[in-house]
C-alpha cells in the first residue's frame, strides 16, 4: 500500500469515528424516541464502518497511530466546531499543536 493510500484511509477512519461520536452524542441528547433510535442507529453503522476501514489494511497501525490521531484530533475539532457550535480554546489549540507536532515526529521517522 502506497503513502498516500494509507493517508487517505487513515484520514477516512478518522472522520467516521468522530462522526460517529458526533451522532451518538446527537441521539443521547435527543428528546424524540423515533429520531434517537435513527441516529443510534446511524451512529452504530457509522463506528462500525470506522472499525473495519481501520483495521482492514495490512499496516503497521502502531507506527501509524501517530498520524492518525492527529487527524482525529482534527477532524474531532472540526465537528465540534461546525455541528455543536464549539469552537476550540485557546489551551485545545495549543493541546493540538503538540499532538500535531508529536504525530508528524511518529509518523515521519524512519524505522
């Protein structure tokens, strides 16, 4: 597997797990019965499909995890931001400077 294919994979994980999270959180706060149900559902497919993307490969996803947590972090902000209305501090800004820092040195050091 190519760089870029894993990065692609790797960056696809990321954003299912935190949209899962996204639509379980939605569904634990949500009042309907009917809606709940939908998005429980939807967030249950969603984490499923985020287990098997990352787990399918045949990688080293010890050496990878560096990057994968940055895109995480990433993509976890993004949809905090964007569908919660919760922009990231000051302290989660400079948190995620160093977790970007930190999985840059994981991901791109040699073996």
């Amino acid at each position: 597997m190519n760089r870029w294919t894993a990065v692609s994979i790797l960056f696809a994980a990321s954003v299912l797990e935190a949209g899962g999270d996204a639509l379980m959180r939605t569904a634990m706060h949500s009042s309907q019965s009917l809606r709940k149900l939908i998005l429980f559902a939807a967030g249950a497919a969603v984490l499923f499909t985020y287990g098997y993307v990352v787990n399918a490969p045949p990688w080293d996803f010890g050496r990878l995890l560096g990057l994968y947590v940055v895109f995480f972090f990433v993509s976890a902000q993004l949809i905090s931001w964007l569908f919660f209305n919760q922009p990231p501090g000051r302290a989660v800004l400079v948190g995620g400077a160093l977790i970007i820092v930190g999985g840059l040195v994981i991901a791109l050091s040699q073996k």
